[in-house]
C-alpha cells in the first residue's frame, strides 16, 4: 500500500482480523493516511455504525462464522441457501463443461445436462433433482445440501463412453414407453382429458361473451345510422336543397 500511495497516489485502507478462535489477535487497521480514519467518522458517524473498534469486532465475527448467520429470518436464510446452492451448481458446470454460456437444466436435465455434456450430477441429497427454488424451506435439509457441495461430494464427474450409452439407452426406452415426453415436445396438461367448467347464464348462453358482442353490435349499429344521416346531408349540399327539406 505505501508502494502504491508512493508511486500513483493510492488513498486507502484495510483490516485484518482472525478468523478462528485457536489464535487471539485484535484486529489490525491500516490507512494510507491518518486523515482516512476522520473523514470515515464524518462519512459513516458513529452512531450508524462506524467505529474501528466495533467495526473490527463486526469482521471479526463475520470471518469467523458462515454469512448465512447474519440473517435474521428463516425466510432470509433460506433465500440466501437457495441462492448459494444455485450459484455453486452453476459455477461447477462452467467449470467441468469449460463452457462459460453453460447453464443448469432441471428439466430435461438428462437429455440436455447428461446427453449433451457426458456429465452427471452425484451426491445430491434430496430424492428428487429440481430448480434449488422448489426445494423445501427446511433449514436442515438445504444446509445438508450445501455443505455437501461445499465439501465436494455432491458434484458433477465426466462419465465413460459405456456410461452415456447406457444412459442414452435408458432415455430412449423410457421416450418410447411414454413415460417421458420426446425431446422438443411439450409436456401434456395436468388437466388433459377433463372438461374446462365455462361461466353460464340461465338459458345457457356465455354471458361472458355475450354482452361485450351486444355493446358492439349496439354501436355497430349507431355509427351506420350516423354514417347514412351524414350522406343524406352531403347529397343535400350538392343538389342545392334546403337542408330542412331534407330533413322533412
């Protein structure tokens, strides 16, 4: 830093704090200039929250401690699991694909996940494989999950040529069984085979649509009479005849 203050101007500072209890060291600041520390006192009064001492303590907590605790809410823990799950889950598909444009499919994942890279997903710990924002909001379960991407268990490995094949052979079986829609096809409707209920009047007619095409039959109606009334007066002016003979 004073290299740098030295050479181009560098203004700054930073701090160091420890983060495991098996070694006590008080947190330790440096700045560039001692002017720094007063003007962050103006910029940041103390009473919102800056002082180098509850600062440092405040680092200190946060190194030592998973980021997840400094939430207050449930919902805020589970959002930022969620959100941590998904971001890893990304990140090692980049990283295993080399493929920065690459991105994570939950449905179809086998056909655009497993047959198109030759890649598999292993030690995730729910039964079922889905978008991280369907999991459960049970705090165990997703911290579970994410320790084991943390650790490395739950991962994505390169499977063997035999392996895809197998695979590939498995999902063509079960495309022409029926029991998963063909690549490209849209999944059928939850609701396929049952009659949609319609909105029905008395006599059984669709009120619904049966007012707003009587309105505009209405109006339909009015700008003819109004159209024909402004011909017939038109047809006056050209002829020379007394408007109100017209009109008689």
């Amino acid at each position: 830093m004073k290299g740098l203050n030295i050479r181009i101007g560098v203004e700054g500072f930073f701090c160091i704090v420890c983060n495991t209890p098996n070694y006590y060291m008080e947190p330790k600041w440096f700045f560039t200039n001692e002017s720094l520390m007063e003007y962050m006192k103006i910029a940041v009064p103390v009473n919102k929250g800056w002082d180098i001492t509850y600062v440092g303590a405040k680092l200190e907590a946060f190194a030592g401690c998973d980021p997840i605790n400094l939430y207050r809410s449930s919902k805020q823990k589970v959002n930022e699991m969620k959100r941590q799950i998904r971001m890893k889950i990304g990140a090692m598909l980049v990283e295993i694909t080399h493929d920065k444009k690459a991105s994570m499919h939950y449905i179809g994942y086998e056909e655009k996940i497993v047959q198109r890279h030759g890649i598999e997903l292993v030690g995730w710990t729910y039964n079922k494989l889905v978008n991280p924002s369907k999991l459960s909001t049970s705090l165990p379960g997703l911290q579970k999950l994410l320790d084991a991407i943390n650790d490395g268990s739950c991962k994505f490995i390169k499977l063997t040529p035999l392996q895809l094949k197998e695979r590939r052979e498995v999902l063509q079986k079960a495309i022409k069984d029926g029991n998963i829609p063909p690549p490209g096809a849209h999944r059928p409707c939850k609701d396929r085979g049952t009659k949609r209920k319609r909105n029905e009047n008395c006599n059984g007619s669709d009120a619904e649509n049966e007012q707003p095409g009587g309105r505009k039959d209405q109006a339909s109606s009015r700008e003819k009479a109004s159209e024909s009334r402004r011909q017939e007066l038109k047809s006056c002016e050209i002829i020379g005849v007394n408007s109100a003979d017209c009109e008689d």
